[in-house]
C-alpha cells in the first residue's frame, strides 16, 4: 500500500505531482540523520511512481480494448506490493449506515443481483449488466441482523448478529482522520509482509520504467513455443539437445499453464533437475531459454523464483544478465521476485477453474488501481468484468469492501467483510479489512479488537498499530495510545499524523500525570511517564526538573534513564555522561534470572551503551565513544542500528578501513541500507580507492537518487581525472531532475574554472581567465552561507577554491586571508596547506612555509612534492644539511632523475664534488638520455677547474639536447671556453643557444666577451640585440644599452662620448619615472679610474639611493669619500658594507671568498690594515668563486697588493697587482691600480 501522507499529498497518477512532493520531503529527510524515515520515504515514492506508471499504461489497455492482452504491459505493477493509505476515515454524515433497519441476505451474489435494479451494492457480472454499470445505493432493513454468505463455498450461510454504532467523539488535540487507515489490500499467512518499507521491492532510481512494452504480448495457453526458441540460443547445440530442449521447454509451458502445476514445488522441483540443467553443455542454453520465457511468463510464487535461481544462479549472475536483457527485467522483476515475498497470495487461488490466470490477475490489480485513484466508475465495470471469472481469489472481495467504503456502501462493506473474516480469519488482509470497516462505521471496541488480533499475525504492520493507537485514544486509554504513536514516530519522524496524535496523547497524559503528583509527590510511576512526556514533547528543562525530583526517590535505572537523554538532548554532555555511566552500570547489575521485568530491563544495554557513546563523542572523548560503539555491537551483534552508529564513528575518527569493513558487514545482512552503503563508499574515497569509490558512489545514487552528496563525491572523483564529459551528464540529469544545490553550483563553477585552464594549457592560448568572474561566484555562495541562506553545511572548499584563485593571480596576501576562514578542525585537507606554504614562500615568509609543508608530510608521509619544497626552503636558508636530509627522504620513497640532480647541486655548495658527482652519475643510470645529467656532472669538473673533463660532459649533454631542450650546456661550455682564451668558441657557443632559444642571455654575454677583447663595436651590436629579443620591451630596456654603450665608450677612453650615454641613459629613465642606477654608477667608476674622486662622489651618492646598490659599489663610494676628505660619509658606508659583508654565507665556498674579500676591502678603506689581511689571508684558504673558475682568486690577490702598497711594500704590491692583471688582462681597475702604483 502507498503512504500517501508521507508524501503529504493527496492520491494520484501524476508522475510529477509525486516526484515533486517527494523532493518537498526530502528538504526533511535525510538519510544519514534518519534513516528509517528516508527508507519509509524512498519507498513511498518509488511505490508511488511504479503505481502511477503501471495505473497509466493499464489505463491504456482498457481504453484501447482491441489490443491483445499482455500481462507484460503492467509487469511491474506485478512486481510491486499494492499501495495503501495511512490515514484514518471518520464516517461523512451524509454516508452513515441507517441503524434501525437490518438486511437479511441469503448470498453474496443475491446482494448484488437485488439491489442492481435498485441502485444498491455491489457489481457482480450477469449477462444483462455486463456492458453499463449501475447506480448504487445501499439499503437495510429492520431486523438489525446482518448474515453473509460465501462466494466462494456453496455451503449455505454462515449467520452473524453485528450491531453498527457511530464513531464517538473526540478528546482534547486528538484529530480524528477523515477516511480509512488503508486503502490497499494484505496478504495472508507465514508468506505475506504487509507492506512495510523494508519488504518493498525496490525499484531501481535510474531505472523506473516508463510505458515500455519490453516482453511483447502474452501467448495463449494452446500456443506452442518453438517459434520463439532462439537461432542464437539452439546454434550451438547438436540436433538431439535441440530437440530435448524443445521438449523441456514444452514441458515447462505445461506447468506454467496448469496453475495448480504452476504453484508446485515438486514440479518445478523435477523439471529443473534434468540432466539439460545440469550438464555443462547444456545448462547455459536452458538457463537463458527459461529466462526467454520468463520474461512473458513471470506470475510465480516466491517460492519457485528461488527454486529457479537455485537451480541457474540469476540473481548471482546479474551483471551478466543486465548486459543481455533489460535492466527493468532483470532487477524489477526477477530480482524483486527472487527477494521480496509475493504481491497476491498464490496458494489462495482456486486451481481448479478453465480461465486465463495470468489475465485474472492483471485485471484484479486494475479494481486495486482504480479503487485507490478514487475511479469508482472504472471500478465498478472492473469489477464486473472479473465476476465473469466466478469465484478465483477471496482478494477480489477484499477489494470489493474498499471500493464500496470509498463510495459510502457501509452497510454492504461490512456484510462481505464479515463473511470474509468468519472464512479466513488469520488471513492478514482479511483481518485489516475487517478492522477497517468496524472503524469507519464507528464500532472502535470492535475494530480494536481486530486490530490487535492483526498484530498477533504481524506484529510489525504499521498500519495496524495506527489504527490500534487511534482506537486506544478514543477509549481515553493514552497512555498506550502515546507507547503507540511514539513507536510509530520511530519508525517514520515525518509522518504528520502519528506526531499530531502523539503530541495529543501527551498533552492528555501530562495532565493527568500533573494531577496525579499533585494528589501524590511520591507517585514515581506518574513522575517517570511525565518526564518521558516532557521529553518527547521537547520540553527538557521540565523533564530536568522532575528527573531531579526522581533521583531522591526513584530506582536509580529509570531516573538515569531519564536524566542521562534529557542532558544529551540539551547538550549537557558533561551530566549525560554521568547518568548514563550509572544507567549502564545499573543495567549491568541486574540479575540475569527468568524474571521478565529483569530481562526486558537488561535487554536495553545495546542502547544504554550506544547512546552513552554517543554522549562520549560529543564530548569530543573518543577512545571512550569508540569502545562504547563496539561494545554495543557486541551486546547485539544482529542489531544493525548499532552496527551503522559504529560504522558513522569509525569515518568519522578517520579509521576508513574499519569503517568499510563494518559496512560491508552490515550490507551482507541488508543490502539495500544506504547508509552502509554511503560510509563505506566515503571511506573508499578517503583510502583513495577512486575507482571503487566511484562505483560505491552509483550504489548509493541507485538506492537514493537524490541525495546530493554522493553526486558530490562521483564529480570531485570524475574531476581528478578531468572526465568533464561525464560530469557534464551528472549535472545535466541533476538539473533535469531539479535536484540543485549551491554545493552543486560551486563544483560547477569549480569545473568551468579547471576546463578553461586545461583548455588554456592545451592551445597555448594567451587568453585571459577572468579570475574576477569566479571568485565573485564563490563570495555569492559564502555570502549566501553566511546569511544562513544556503543549503550548504561546509564552506571551506569554497574558501580553499577562493584562496586558490588568489594564488593564481599573485594576491598571496589575500589568499591568506581567505584561508584563515578554513576551521582548524577541518585543516586536514592537502590542498590547503599546500595553498598556504606556496603564499609564504612567495612572500618570503619562509618559515610558516616550512611549517606548512611540514604539515602536509604528517597528513600524507609520502608527498612528493612537500619533501621537495622542504629542501628547498631549507636549502635557501643555507640549512644544507637538513635539506639533503629530505631529498634523501623523498629519493626513499621514490627515485627519479630530479631528485639526484637537486641534492647533488646541494652537495656542489658544500664543495663535496664526489657526493655529487655520485648523484648525477645516479641519474645518468636512470635516463642515459638525459642532458641534465650529464651537464651537471660537467659543472662538478668545471668547480675543480678539471676544464677537459667538463668539456666533455658538457658535450655529452649537447649531443642529448633533442631529447629535452635547455641552454645550460652550451653556456657552460663557452664559461670553459672563456677562461681557457678562446673567446671565438665561446661566441660560438652562445650562438648555437641563440639558433634555438633567441634569449637576451646569451646576447649579453656575447656583449661581456667583446667588452673584454676590447671590440667595442661589436659589444655594442651584440647588447643592442639583447635588448631587441626581450619581451615587452620598454624605455627601461634602452637605459641599459645607453649604458653598455657607455661602457663601452669609457673602454675606448672617450669620456665625453660615455658621459652623452649614461646621461641619455639617466635622462630616459626620469621620463618612466624611475632612476638609472647602473649609470650612476659607471659615471662615478669612470671619475674614479681619472682620479676625480669628488666628482665620482657625487654620482655614488646618487647611486646609494637605490637598494640595489652593491657592497663593492658602497666601498668604493666610502673610498670616494676618504679620499675626498669626507670621512664621515665615508665611515658609515664602509660601515654598511662591512655589516652587509659580514652577513653573506659561510656555507658556500664562493660566497664565502667574496665576503672575506669585501670585508678586507672595507677595512682597507678605513686604513685598518691588519684587518683587512686578516680577510685575505682566510680568502687565500678558499676556493676560487663558483662564477670564475681561475685557479686563483685574482679579487684577493688584487687586494693584497693594494694592502702591500699601504705598508709600503711597492714591489710586493706591483707583483700582486701584476699576477691579478695577469689572470684577468682586460679589468679596468686591475689596469688603473697596476700603472698608478708602477709609476
């Protein structure tokens, strides 16, 4: 029976009418928070759905009365269990049984056949009424006797006296239901459910089916089936097992159509343990012929659908059965029948008859369709066609009460429910019916009792126990009634009815129970129901009060009971764990003897321990909830609402691999639960089991097609390998299902942003991305959030995507901003530290980085790139030895190329030639092909001035450059080159780069090589062409070739021509709005090599005004100034250099030289001449520069000439300064300061 409240609409077959109210209902239902009330929804709608989808395509064949009859064109309205009302019928006055007549009735067909001419009872077929229904109207007379009689026994009549009385009135907040509680039919005995959620066959969400007519027509029982046996089936198989199939296949056609064979376990028994279903050979070929034929032919008990799949594996083999045959077929139907009980009561029928069974009961769900659409007239002459087939099924009265209360025959109703009961009276249907009619026509004693006696049958029928409670409230028995509805709530928390009359059951007994305490203070039973009253009626701070009064008086089980859900529910964790801990405790003590009170008192510890955990887990103690959880499953180990809280637990706490388990577990016992079937899927996903996680995910879609979260994890899956098509379907079917939220717009937006990256990466486009556009989509969605507007219940992948965005436009700071809005309980996200440690990196906050992405190897050991990071940062903070430390990690877990050559270049800064050659070497073995390698192999020779053994590395490389392109060997090359003399081969080199990359490097360095040689013009001709290849080319850019030309007019000793440059120079650079250092500086250098060190003053000063002015410069400025007499300015820049000096590297060997050889060139210019030698003593004890290669520091041995020539030693001096000019023969300074102290 469908529950139409729980849709809270009213009866119909409009597919759209009922798909939007479940949608409605669904804002309500969630089925994490509520599972049983998603279940009972979920069902309703897909009963709800197969119903209106059945009642449409049966109405067509009515209407077209030619075609040939199919049973296959409403299948699935077969397939599922018939639909029934929740609600409860206060007889209409207009309807009400007259009381002071009786009937006397002889027969059933005698009602029917009288009162046909005069417009009373109920169709039954003649030949005269066949083609015009009547209109009816019920009549009695005064005996006040009603006797029924059987349709379907010849007997005579069986007598009964049954007095109708009008329903009572109503109590305070009781309200009183306006039709019956169901409208639907039962079925009977040890094989029925009656139609509660977990007994539906559920159909498939992706897959209802529309008006399909996928099994052709129903052949008539004469007609033979050779001409169906398929070609592809029979044409492997020899002539002889032909024709043994065709004889089996014969044979089974027979029983089908012999119902009393049909409905034989010994039958189906014997012919499907022939050799044909046994031999290998054969046993397929039969297995898909009887499939062939099942498919037409599929009205079978429960019971022989799995002897079949007993014997041919069907619903094991379903993956490869949905490959063959249609997915409505083999899941709605053959499924469904092999799992769910039967829909109509098979072994009730009458076997004996020469009728078309299979048509009967295709027209008996007719009469259950029109009856619920509230179509009597179409009732009415279904009705009547089916008494054509006499007495078949006692189903078809059943339906005959409800269409004859529907229309107000009362009187009529409750003569041929009556006969029903007194004929079948442990049959579930029949009993329902007859409690109905007692109920609708006022006699609640009666229909108690009926309703009780239903639940000794079924004690689960949740209609029943409406029906029941709704009788206790009229007999003012709430406190049963409430024990009722509450059950009720539990079962479905959205069912308007049940909660209106609980809230009435407890509003009677709160004051009742208030009026009891105030006669006795002491009344414990009184103060416990009030407080359970107070409870469910949400108002905590009263139940509070009485548990308190409870503790001084009551037994310590109930007022813990009590105090323990009432603080858990005002989020007093604290206190709820204090009373459940006794509550358990208490339970615990109890004597486990035959004691009745004792064992339903000690059977509540499974929940006394779930629901402690749960205070636990609030509490943030998790050791304590996890081992409640388990200790609850342990206690009730087939409890599977402990099993799920365990399961929620364990994904929550992180333990994903426990979680699936659990889920798995629980989904053998039950699996259609969603929520076991959602953790174990989210688990999956959190392992980083993507693909089984996908497939989880379409389990989850497939049991609750609209719940947006499991379309939320497929998309964020699908997105990790960029499948947008496959996207774009789920959003395309999520909005022609109208089931949107915002989460759903973000990860459109999401993937909007990531197709045009991808697409902008693919074409090479130099297209803007509008970052402005995206990112105020997502602030719309925070705002909403913010506002409490949104549908969404976690902002932080909103903020992370935000903060991302930022990164990619280079906003750092505000990315950083944004991610502040991540909770730090939720900080265990990747991709957020990750955003975070590059915005510190590139604002050179480089420690929060490193805490960053320290953060990241404790939420994933192995990431690659963190390892990575780590080194680097370390390695730019000259922490050389903890960066080997994690490269040497990261090269554990995986080995590759880069990670040799990146801390073998650390191994280079430490001057450890053989470590690193070993890495570089090590990477040579992993690509031989790689000139990366082999380059940096050449530079360790090229540090030790093994200049022959770089050459050939750095050639090595250059003949592997059509493997990976990169200009480092050729420049490497012309360095060699350059230091040994042989300056053409160097231009050559740069050249060659220049054919492939065009890079304004290589120009300048071709530039410095001319400079040197003295070949102005052509150094000139060279730096012009640097500046024409730079992009985006500016006035800045032609301040610096005005300098090179300077430069290079000051070599050629015609200051003039140099000083029309750097002016140029100076002057282009005012117009931008900036200052040209450079020029400032070879202005004040050219003054000084002229000895007019007033004049060079003043343009060092000018100079010093920019940060990028360099130690050296700030020395030879404060020497400038010395000399000039200005010892003040001449100190403090002596003093800057010194300090910045003296901050320069002592890891680095190059670095390392230069400061000493800075340090003792500022000492020098402050005349503390034993300083100054004790800085080149320790610059003699280091290696040359990295970026020189001689084979001595010709800086150091300049200096220690000039601090000769100080203490006198001229000869010593001119040495030095010769050896110096010697090693670097075209240095200016090296020039000046040789000839000025020769002479």
């Amino acid at each position: 029976m469908i529950e139409w409240n729980v849709l809270n609409i009213e009866e119909t077959t409009d597919e759209e009418a009922i798909t939007n109210a479940y949608r409605r209902m669904l804002t309500v239902t969630n089925p994490v928070e509520n599972p049983s009330g998603f279940m009972l929804l979920r069902n309703t709608y897909e009963q709800a759905i197969a119903y209106a989808k059945a009642a449409n395509m049966g109405t067509a064949s009515i209407m077209n009365s030619q075609q040939a009859y199919s049973p296959a064109d409403n299948m699935f309205e077969m397939s599922m269990q018939p639909m029934m009302n929740t609600n409860v019928v206060q007889p209409q006055e207009e309807k009400k049984v007259d009381l002071d007549k009786t009937v006397v009735i002889e027969n059933i067909s005698d009602i029917i056949r009288k009162n046909l001419n005069k417009g009373s009872g109920v169709p039954f077929a003649t030949k005269d009424n066949l083609e015009k229904p009547a209109v009816v109207d019920s009549t009695v007379n005064s005996d006040n006797v009603v006797h029924s009689a059987s349709a379907f026994n010849n007997t005579g009549l069986a007598n009964s006296v049954m007095e109708v009385k009008p329903l009572g009135s109503g109590f305070k907040g009781i309200t009183l239901p306006s039709h019956t509680h169901m409208m639907g039919h039962e079925q009977s005995n040890s094989q029925m459910y009656l139609y509660e959620e977990d007994n539906q066959p559920m159909l498939s969400a992706e897959n209802e089916m529309g008006n399909q007519n996928f099994a052709g027509e129903m052949p008539y029982a004469s007609e033979h089936l050779s001409n169906q046996i398929s070609s592809e089936i029979l044409k492997e198989v020899t002539v002889d097992e032909q024709s043994l199939l065709q004889q089996w296949i014969d044979r089974i056609e027979g029983i089908y159509y012999d119902f009393a064979s049909r409905i034989s376990e010994d039958m189906w028994n014997e012919v499907l343990t022939v050799p044909l279903c046994i031999e290998e050979d054969t046993k397929p070929k039969a297995s898909e012929l009887l499939l062939r034929f099942l498919m037409k032919h599929y009205y079978l008990p429960q019971n022989i659908w799995q002897i079949i799949d007993k014997t041919f594996s069907y619903a094991e083999n379903k993956d490869e059965l949905l490959k063959k045959y249609p997915r409505e077929f083999i899941e709605d139907v053959v499924l469904s029948s092999i799992n769910y009980p039967d829909i109509i009561n098979y072994y009730m029928f009458r076997t004996d008859l020469q009728i078309d069974y299979d048509q009967f009961i295709y027209k008996f769900f007719q009469i259950v369709r029109f009856v619920r659409q509230n179509q009597y007239e179409e009732a009415y002459m279904a009705l009547v066609e089916i008494d054509a087939y006499g007495s078949v099924h006692p189903y078809v009265e059943v339906e005959r009460v409800k269409y004859l209360i529907s229309v107000g025959q009362y009187q009529d109703a409750m003569n041929i429910a009556h006969f029903l009961y007194e004929t079948y009276p442990d049959d579930a249907s029949i009993v329902y019916i007859r409690a109905e009619i007692a109920w609708a026509v006022g006699n609640v004693g009666e229909a108690r009792i009926y309703y009780q006696k239903l639940l000794t049958i079924n004690s689960e029928h949740y209609y029943a126990k409406i029906g029941l409670a709704d009788c206790y409230m009229q007999e003012k028995e709430f406190e049963k009634a409430k024990d009722l509805y509450a059950e009720l709530r539990e079962i479905n928390p959205y069912d308007s009815y049940v909660i209106e009359n609980l809230d009435a059951a407890n509003e009677n007994l709160i004051s009742l129970f208030e009026e009891n305490i105030k006669k006795d203070k002491s009344d414990v039973r009184s103060m416990l129901k009030l407080a359970w009253c107070y409870i469910q009626n949400d108002d905590i701070e009263k139940a509070i009060k009485i548990g308190k009064a409870l503790e001084q008086i009551a037994d310590p089980y109930d007022y813990c009971n009590v105090l323990g859900k009432a603080y858990l529910q005002s989020k007093d964790y604290k206190n709820a764990i204090k009373y459940l801990e006794k509550w358990v405790s208490t339970i615990r003590n109890i004597p486990r003897n035959g004691n009745r009170e004792n064992k339903l008192k000690y059977g509540r510890l499974g929940g006394a321990l779930e629901l402690l955990g749960q205070a636990y887990e609030q509490a943030n103690m998790t050791k304590k909830a996890l081992n409640l959880y388990k200790m609850a499953k342990k206690e009730e180990p087939h409890n599977i609402n402990h099993r799920i809280s365990l399961a929620r637990y364990l994904i929550k706490i992180g333990k994903d691999e426990d979680c699936v388990y659990e889920c798995e577990e629980i989904l053998k016992i039950d699996n259609r639960d969603f929520e076991a079937a959602y953790y174990r899927a989210v688990a999956l996903y959190n392992l980083e089991y993507l693909s089984k996680a996908l497939d989880a995910f379409d389990e989850c879609i497939r049991l609750y097609q609209f719940d947006v979260n499991s379309y939320v994890y497929k998309i964020r899956i699908l997105m990790r390998y960029c499948e947008f098509d496959k996207i774009e379907e789920i959003f395309e079917f999520l909005d022609a299902n109208c089931i949107g939220s915002e989460i759903i717009t973000f990860y459109k937006t999401k993937m909007s942003f990531d197709k045009e990256v991808i697409e902008q990466t693919k074409n090479k486009s130099e297209d803007m991305i509008d970052y402005d556009y995206f990112i105020g989509i997502y602030e719309g969605l925070i705002k909403n959030y913010k506002k409490g507007t949104s549908d969404i219940d976690d902002a932080d992948p909103i903020y992370l995507e935000i903060a991302k965005l930022y990164v990619n436009i280079g906003n750092y700071k505000k990315s950083l901003t944004v991610l502040k809005n991540i909770h730090s309980k939720d900080k265990t996200n990747i991709e957020v530290y990750e955003c975070m440690a590059i915005s510190l990196e590139k604002l050179e906050k480089y420690k929060g980085a490193l805490e960053s992405y320290k953060r990241i190897l404790l939420l994933c050991p192995e990431h690659r790139e963190a390892n990575i990071k780590i080194a680097e940062l370390l390695e730019k903070q000259e922490q050389y030895d903890e960066a080997i430390k994690f490269h040497t990690k990261q090269l554990e877990i995986t080995k590759s190329i880069s990670g040799f050559i990146n801390r073998g270049k650390i191994y280079l800064k430490l001057d450890d030639f053989q470590a690193a050659r070993k890495d570089f070497k090590e990477a040579i073995k992993m690509n031989p092909y790689n000139p990366n390698s082999y380059n940096w192999l050449g530079v360790t020779y090229m540090y030790e001035c093994n200049f022959e053994e770089a050459k050939k590395n750095f050639l090595q490389a250059i003949d592997r450059l059509e493997q990976e392109r990169t200009p480092e060997p050729y420049r490497n090359l012309a360095l060699i080159y350059t230091k040994i003399g042989d300056f053409e081969k160097a231009v050559d080199c740069y050249k060659a780069n220049i054919e492939y990359f065009n890079d304004s490097y290589d120009y300048e360095k071709i530039a410095e090589i001319y400079y040197e040689q003295k070949e102005y013009k052509k150094s000139v001709e060279a730096y012009n062409k640097r500046c024409k290849v730079i992009e985006n080319a500016d006035e800045l850019t032609n301040t610096e070739l005005y300098v090179w030309v300077g430069k290079c007019n000051t070599g050629l000793e015609s200051e003039k021509t140099a000083l029309k440059y750097y002016t140029k120079a100076i002057e282009t650079a005012k117009v931008i709005g900036t200052k040209c250092h450079e020029a400032y500086i070879e202005i004040a250098k050219m003054y000084m090599q002229i000895d007019k060190y007033e004049l060079a003053m003043k343009f060092f000063k000018e100079a010093a005004q920019s940060p990028k002015m360099s130690i050296e410069n700030k020395i030879e400025y404060a020497y400038c100034c010395f000399v000039s007499n200005n010892f003040e300015e001449g100190q403090k820049y002596s003093n800057i250099a010194l300090a910045e000096a003296e901050k320069m590297s002592e890891n680095i060997n190059g670095e390392k030289i230069k400061k000493h050889y800075l340090m003792g060139y500022a000492y020098l210019v402050q005349n503390q001449i034993e300083k100054a030698q004790e800085c080149i003593n320790e610059a003699f004890k280091c290696r040359t520069c990295n970026d020189c290669f001689y084979p001595k520091c010709h800086r150091a041995i300049a200096l220690q000439g000039l601090v000769l020539e100080k203490k006198g030693n001229r000869g010593g001096a001119i040495k030095c300064l010769g050896d110096a000019l010697a090693l670097v023969p075209g240095n200016a300074k090296y020039i000046h300061d040789f000839s000025r102290v020769k002479e």
